[in-house]
C-alpha cells in the first residue's frame, strides 16, 4: 500500500521536531557556558558540579526534583553541585537524563563537531581532585570525544586507584565495554564476580548492578565506553 500524505505529514513532522530539540539543546548549553564565562583549559571537578547547577536551575528544576528522578539524595545532589562529590560515570548517566540532557554535554564544554580528534598531548581531564575536600571515589577520567555532536557512545580513558572502600554496585540504563590497558581490575556484575588484566576486555548492561575497582596495589588503566541511547 502507498503512503498517506497524513503519514508523511507526520513523518516530516517528527524528524523536524527531533532536529529541533537537538538545536534547542546545543544552543541552550551554549548559551549557559557564555553566560557563566568560564573559559579554562582544564575542566575541575567544581566546573562540572557548576555546569549541573546551571542545567538544573535554568530548566526551573528543584533539588528535590532531581533527587525524586535520579534516587539520590538532595544533599548528595547539593555536594555534586558545590564540587564536592566527584559523580562517578553511572551516576553521571543519571543526572543526565534527569536534567534531559545527553551525559556528555554535562562534562564538557565546547564547540560541537561532527567529528572529534583527540591527541595525548592535547588531552583534558573532564575531572580532576580540585581541592582537598573533594570525596575521592578511587578514579579520574578523560572524555576521549569531547566534542562530537549528538553521540550516544561516551568512550573514557579512566585511572583506577587502589581503594579500600567499596561502593555500592551502580545500576542505569545503557550499555558499557571496558578494555583493560594496564594493571588487574575486578569487575562485579550481580552475583558475578570477573578478574581482568592487560588486554581483557568486557561488555555488558548497565542495567545489571556492577561496579569496577582496581586490584592490587597499583593504579589500574582502561578504556571505558558508555552506551547511553536516548529514551
């Protein structure tokens, strides 16, 4: 059967409407990064709390209602916002889409392109450790496609530190594949346990409980690639 013009009608409608939100949105997240005039080399952890803050005040969006969509807390929501909790990569998966924005556009500021070229000598850190109150969550990481425009894979390098304190398993929608660089880490996926060392690799749901540590005494290094598709 061929098409109605009512269902091209609303074909056309609807992908004009998904180009209009993807603009709305980048123009919006340019329009807060001029507003707050920050423009350093080196993104700190107080930057990305900042940047939240600004997404969730400008959508008119309380602290009680971030905490109702995300199962956080209100005063965790505040720390993040003040710098002092560094939200770890799933809880970041979260807050973006409680704030109904790609992961990606929360972390770093920046020109969007349709592609991105990421040299080690040019690399930014999206978080670092800027103060000495900063909760420390046993890793750093570094966006490694900063600024390509509308992706759903937010791939990182990430630096696990030896930590004795074990956080809770993380659970958000998407997907997640980490290749191990250097060092042994332990990946608990449910009732799961996997050891991983240089050149393993693993691929799951984020829906599962999971939650990544290094092992040993030495720093452990990976690639980290995060699936987070639009609802």
């Amino acid at each position: 059967m061929g098409t109605s013009k009512k269902e091209i009608r609303d074909k056309n409608f609807s992908e004009t409407s998904q180009d209009y939100a993807r603009t709305a949105e980048a123009e919006f997240l340019e329009g807060i990064s001029r507003s707050s005039g920050r423009q350093e080399e080196s993104l700190t952890v107080l930057s990305v709390g900042a940047r939240i803050k600004a997404v969730r005040e400008t959508k008119s969006l309380t602290l009680k209602d971030v905490a109702q969509r995300t199962g956080f807390s209100e005063s965790a929501i505040a720390q993040i916002e003040s710098g002092e909790i560094l939200p770890p990569l799933g809880d970041m998966v979260k807050l973006a889409r409680a704030l109904e924005m790609k992961m990606g556009y929360l972390l770093v500021q920046g020109e969007s392109k349709p592609y991105t070229v990421v040299l080690k000598k040019n690399r930014k850190p999206v978080s670092r450790y800027g103060s000495q109150k900063t909760i420390r969550y046993g890793y750093t990481y570094e966006s490694l496609a900063p600024e390509k425009k509308e992706r759903n894979m937010e791939p990182f390098l990430v630096t696990l530190e030896p930590t004795s304190q074990d956080e809770p398993p993380s659970t958000h929608d998407g997907e997640e594949f980490i290749f191990v660089l250097e060092g042994e880490i332990e990946v608990i996926l449910g009732q799961n346990k996997e050891v991983l060392s240089a050149e393993d690799s693993i691929y799951y749901d984020s829906t599962l409980p999971h939650r990544v540590r290094a092992l040993g005494d030495q720093n452990a290094r990976i690639v980290a690639v995060l699936y987070t598709q639009e609802k």
